[in-house]
C-alpha cells in the first residue's frame, strides 16, 4: 500500500504558496519520493488475543529515512501493530517485512540492525544509566557500529546524570533513557512507541529535535503517538489506526484534504439575504453563520465582496482551513464504515 487516495473534491489542489487562512505548520508533499526502498511493510496484517482480532488485515509501507507516524485511538491496535513489526510477535495473518527480513523468524539478524523504544521499558531502578546502556550494548554484540554510553547519553542530553540512579530520574528523563537505549547500536531503523509521553513541552521539543536530527541522517522513524502536533512536527507521512484498521494514511496535507475549511462569523439582525455560496451555510443563534466549504477562498471572495457592497460587518469573522484534530475527531467518532474484520479503509465523507 501506499498512500490512500483522496476523495474527489470539486476544486482543484490548495496551492502551495501563502494563503488567507493557514493551520498547517509544515507541508510535507513530496518529500519523499516514492522510489526509496522499502524500509518495511505489513500486507493485510492481522492480530489477535484469543478470539479478539485487535489489528484486521492492515496495509502499510514505511520507506527509507521517511518519519512515519501512527496515530489513533486508544486500543486501535497501533502497539499491538508495532509489536508485530518488531518481531515480538507472529501475525496471525498476512506478511511482515523489516529490512528485507522476517521480523519474527529472524529477529535476532534484525535486533543488530534496530532500535526500540517501548512504552513502559520497566528498567530496573538501582541501575545506572551507564549501567544500563553498558548492559544492552553487550545484549546486541551483532550490531554493526555502537555509540558508548557516553555519546548515547550526550546525544539525548542526558550525559550530566549518567551516574544517578534510574529511579532518581524524571519521568521525561527515564524516557530520554529509554530513546537512548533505541540508539546505542546505531540503528537504521527506529521503533518508537510514544516516545514524549510524560514530557513537559520544552523536553518534547528538544526530543522532536533529536528526531529530526536522525531523519537528516537517513534513520527510518516508525512512531505511535496521541500528540497530533508531534505527527504534524515529526512525519513525513501518518496513519491514523482506528478499532484495528487503518481509517486514512497519507502525507498531512493529503490526510486533512479529505476536510472541508471553516468560515465563521456573526451577521446584524437586518443582514440581507446571502450570496449564493458553494459551501453548507448553518445559522446559530445571535446571527451567527458557519460555512463548511471545499472552496474555502472562492466563498470567503464571496462573502466579503457582498459584505462591501451591502455595507455588512462580518463581526468575528474566523476562515480556519481543515486540521488534523477535525480528521481525528471524524475518525474517532464515527463508527467504522466497513464490517468488523474486513479491515478495508474506511472513506471519509
Ligand atoms: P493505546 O493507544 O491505548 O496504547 P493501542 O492502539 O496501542 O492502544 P493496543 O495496545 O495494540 O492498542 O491494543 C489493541 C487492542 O488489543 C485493545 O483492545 C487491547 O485491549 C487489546 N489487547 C492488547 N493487549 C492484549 C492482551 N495481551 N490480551 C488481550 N487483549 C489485548
């Protein structure tokens, strides 16, 4: 699989450039072009616990040196997903491929060649860090090159504690731990179950920025994570998992192009009639007007042009292009539009 396609709209592709209206920080279309090798793939993948199927039948490519991120609702199926991957567990049906190997059946071959961060790595407290990393570099003595404990701790900022117990550490800290244990034998590929959980924002951005860092050195970044604005920060492409199956995949801007923009504002009592609009108009009480629309610059034209020329004020006016809260919400709240099992995509409306 790749990306999946966009619903047809009626108005040609948002162009790049300024726009009246933005909410998206960074545009990621193109990036990476489809010809990198595959990193890993999972074909009609699917999990279960007992007579539970937690993940049902899903498709997904990651390539090389891309960011991906996997998003979605508590108990979708992302951890369960990524354990597969990772080798930790056997599908219970379809193919999983890592690096070009079979994670499970040769998931020791592949253990040299990558890092994990999990979501509880429950190290054990009167440990170390540098004990700790000093531990896991003679586990993985395959690995091709290992940083030493102390550029793994440098390169997470968390050199100054290398001697301090674990169970001293901050919950940002142990997990700034836990992402150097994810590097320390230099790995092409990075599994990271939500990796800034429990860090205030200043520690998020400087782990985001470690991230990035990786990215430009070509590490491939598979990551589960219930902060959209990381997804929108960190990825190059995303997924959002929903009841085991994955509702939309695509780059941000494909992903939130299945949306409609918002305008808002508020009208006097005696405002003539409207223009004639593309979008959905919706009045609230006290005057109050909303437009959904796919023509987001083409009807607020429309709305000011007749504000101007009936001497209309639009008070509060708001124009607020599609975001990936307003796809999530969609998702998370909708039930899913194929049969429980079928695992096929779900369209957006
Ligand atoms: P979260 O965002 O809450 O961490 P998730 O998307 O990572 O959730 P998973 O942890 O993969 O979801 O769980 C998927 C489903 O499988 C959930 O319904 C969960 O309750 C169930 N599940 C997970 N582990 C087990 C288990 N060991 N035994 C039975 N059911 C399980």
């Amino acid at each position: 699989m790749d990306t999946t396609p966009n619903p047809p709209t009626n108005e040609p592709a948002r162009p790049s450039g300024p726009s009246p209206v933005a909410t998206v920080s960074r545009s990621t279309s193109g990036d990476l072009p489809d010809e990198r090798p595959t990193a890993l793939s999972a074909t009609a993948l699917r999990c279960r616990y007992g007579a539970f199927e937690a993940v049902r039948g899903i498709d997904l490519t990651v390539r090389r040196g891309e960011t991906f991120a996997l998003l979605g609702t508590n108990g979708a199926g992302k951890t369960t997903t990524l354990e597969t991957l990772e080798g930790h567990r056997a599908p219970d049906g379809g193919d999983v491929e890592v690096l070009g190997l079979d994670p499970h059946a040769e998931r020791r071959t592949l253990a040299a060649r990558i890092g994990l961060m999990l979501q509880t790595s429950g190290l054990p407290g009167d440990l170390t860090p540098r004990e700790v990393l000093e531990l896991w570099r003679r586990l993985t003595p395959e690995a091709s090159d290992h940083l030493d404990a102390t550029d793994a701790l440098t390169r997470v900022e968390l050199d100054h504690r290398a001697e301090v117990r674990i169970r001293q550490l901050s919950g940002g800290e142990r997990r700034r731990l836990d992402l150097a244990l994810a590097l320390v034998n230099d790995p092409e590929l990075i599994f990271l179950d939500e990796p800034t959980t429990g860090m205030d924002p200043q520690a998020r951005e400087r782990t985001w920025q470690i991230l990035r860092d990786l990215r430009v050195e070509g590490v491939t970044i598979l990551l589960t994570t219930h902060y959209l604005e990381e997804a929108e920060a960190l990825a190059d492409r995303l997924a959002i998992m929903h009841a085991g199956a994955l509702a939309t995949t695509g780059t941000l801007t494909e992903v939130i192009a299945s949306q409609p923009a918002t305008i808002t504002a508020r009208l006097s009592a005696d405002a003539p009639e409207l223009p004639d609009l593309d979008g959905d108009i919706r009045w609230a009480g006290d005057h109050r007007l909303a437009i959904t629309t796919r023509r987001l610059q083409q009807d607020l034209t429309g709305l000011l042009v007749w504000a101007r020329t009936h001497g209309q004020r639009l008070d509060e006016l708001q124009a607020t292009d599609a975001s990936l809260t307003q796809v999530f919400h969609d998702i998370a709240g909708a039930p899913l539009a194929t049969a429980p099992g079928d695992g096929t995509r779900r369209e957006h409306r």
